[in-house]
C-alpha cells in the first residue's frame, strides 16, 4: 500500500436549489453548490503546509453541482476531485463521511483538514473514527515540526495557553476555525487540474436518523453588523433587548464566554478565541468587559462600539467609540433614535 502522502482539503458546500422548469412529470430542480469560505482559507494555509513538505495540495468536493472547481485551482490547489450527486443537496454527514473514508484510504494524504464549522465539527469526528486516526479540533494555527509531522495549535485550559499537539498516526487531521487565516490571492496563471471521481457510496452506511431537529442558527462569521453582550446582561430575557438593538441595524447577536458558560446563550454564537472569529463591518459591544480570549475574537473588526459602566474595561483600549454608561440606559435610547430615522 502506498505511504501517507500530501496535503488534503475537505471543501465544504453548501447546496442551494432552484427551479429550472418543468417535466412533463415533474418540477425540475437545477441545483448549485457555493463554497464556503473557510475552504479557501484552509487552500491558503494548506498550500504554505505543502510546500514546506515538498508535498501535493489537494482538494475534495462533495456537491450536487458546482462552478467552483477550478476557483479552488486558482487559490492554490494542484488537483480538484469532485464528486457530484444529487444526494449531496442534502448533505447528510454520514453519506459524507461514507465517501470521504473511502477517498482517504484510496488516496492516501498524509494531512486531512476541515472547516471547524458547524458541519465541520460535526463531521470530522466521524471520519477520524472511522480511519481510527486522532483529531485535533479547532486549531488556530498550523505548522511543520522538524521531523515533518504537523503542529497543530489550539488554545486549552480556559485558553490560558495554546497546546502544540501532533499525531503518531496518519492522517493527521485537524478542523480550523473560519477566520483564522487568510485566503490566498487568486492567481489566474495557474492551471486547472479538476478530475471528477465517481461516487463511492450513494446511499445510507447503516447509520440511522432517529430525529432531525433544526436549530434557527445563522452563521455570525459572515454578519456586517453584530450586537454583542457578556457579564452585564442581568438576565436571560434582558437578551431580547440587546436582540431588538441588532434587528434595527440589521445585524446578528453575539455573546461572550460568560454568557454561554451560564447556560443563557447558545455557543454557536460565542465570540472569543474559544469561540468564534469576527470581522463584522460594526461590532457593538454591549457589557463587555474584553478580556483577552474575548479580544481576540472580535479585534479586527471594522468600527468597534463599546458600552460598558466600568471606564477601565479593556473593551474600551480597542474600540473606535465608547460610552462609560449603564446598557440599560443607552441601549433603549440608541433604539429609540435608530426607530425615529428608520
């Protein structure tokens, strides 16, 4: 069997369908696949990773459909594999995971790397088990140690320090968070290489789905306008406050760590070197003290607005504007003149 070898990327998709006409039978579906955009910051990283080991950078894409291919040639990709089945406008992780096995074991790449979102972090546990291999999840950086073996970086222990963890066996994969690195520069000049793979595996492994619950969630990483709160919040339903502030920007809401570890606000939603990475146009911080892990989540955001009673809050050392005042107080104001010129 050949040894592990080269650089992997498990893109991920996101399906959209539309209608395209009709049968004489039948609605017509056209369906298209946008990727997502941690898979190009992974292309990035992974390109950096591939060229220190002398090594190929490879991607995989599971879709319905897609134009995306050769885009992914051009942000630093030697090949493309793609498989395309209709099955995959659903994307269930355990027809995912079925095909991802089988190309792993086929190909063989010495690194596996995934998006740390939500179905990433879903999936890549599944795939690790099942090439009895380890993980390292939401890793903040990458790097190659002297021996070749890849450093995978993630804060631990309350994100007091950042463990360098490696593996002894192969693949050695990792998930990473969206935001952490950046996306390569398109480079037009490169050549595509899109080779499209039959499916493995087209139907159900075995594995059965007892309930399907959907959870309203958006993805924050990618809102213009963010209102986010922590330790000033005095109670759960005061969040509706904070909700009524983002809906009048059109914006999402965040929380800090303090609030998810309470149980009061949902961790698809935390902002935070534990968390989630922001770069939102405005980012509004409303009792937030801003701790570092907290910082670290939210610094490089465009316009940063911090409300918060303490006038020695770290929050107010990296925001653009700040009110030393009660939330209670300024955020209903703030609402009040935002309804007066909507």
């Amino acid at each position: 069997m050949n040894a592990w070898n080269g650089v992997l990327i498990i893109a991920e998709s996101r399906a959209q369908t539309s209608k395209a006409g009709r049968s004489a039978n039948a609605e017509l579906l056209a369906y298209t696949t946008e990727v997502h955009p941690v898979t190009y910051e992974l292309l990035g990283k992974g390109r950096g990773l591939a060229d220190t080991l002398h090594c190929g950078l490879d991607c995989l894409l599971l879709c319905a459909e897609s134009d995306d291919a050769e885009e992914m040639n051009l942000c630093g990709a030697d090949t493309v594999y793609i498989m395309k089945s209709k099955a995959f406008a659903d994307p269930e992780e355990c027809l995912y995971k079925s095909n991802i096995v089988r190309f792993i074991n086929e190909y063989r790449p010495s690194i596996v790397l995934i998006g740390a979102t939500s179905f990433g972090r879903s999936l890549a546990p599944r795939v690790a088990a099942a090439l009895s291999t380890g993980l390292t999840a939401d890793c903040t950086g990458l790097s190659i140690g002297e021996s070749g073996e890849l450093i995978q970086i993630r804060p631990a222990f309350s994100d007091n320090i950042l463990a360098h963890i490696t593996s002894r066996v192969y693949p050695q994969m990792a998930t990473v968070r969206h935001g952490e690195f950046a996306a390569p520069a398109r480079d037009a000049g490169r050549k595509a290489n899109v080779v499209e793979i039959p499916v493995f595996v087209n139907e159900y492994d075995g594995t059965k789905i007892i309930e399907r619950m959907k959870r309203n969630a958006h993805d924050i990483t990618e809102a213009e306008v963010i209102v986010a709160c922590g330790r000033g919040i005095k109670a759960e339903e005061d969040i509706a406050l904070i909700q009524k502030l983002a809906d009048c920007l059109g914006g999402q809401v965040g929380f800090s760590r303090s609030l998810v570890d309470a149980g009061i606000a949902d961790n698809a939603y935390q902002i935070g070197y534990s968390g989630l990475r922001v770069k939102p146009k405005l980012y509004i911080a409303c009792g937030i003290s801003g701790a570092p892990q907290h910082l670290a989540g939210m610094k490089e955001s465009g316009t940063i607005i911090a409300i918060n009673h303490d006038a020695s809050a770290p929050i107010f050392s990296v925001c653009d504007i700040g009110y030393v005042g009660d939330l209670y107080q300024v955020v209903p104001q703030l609402i009040k003149e935002l309804e007066a010129v909507s």
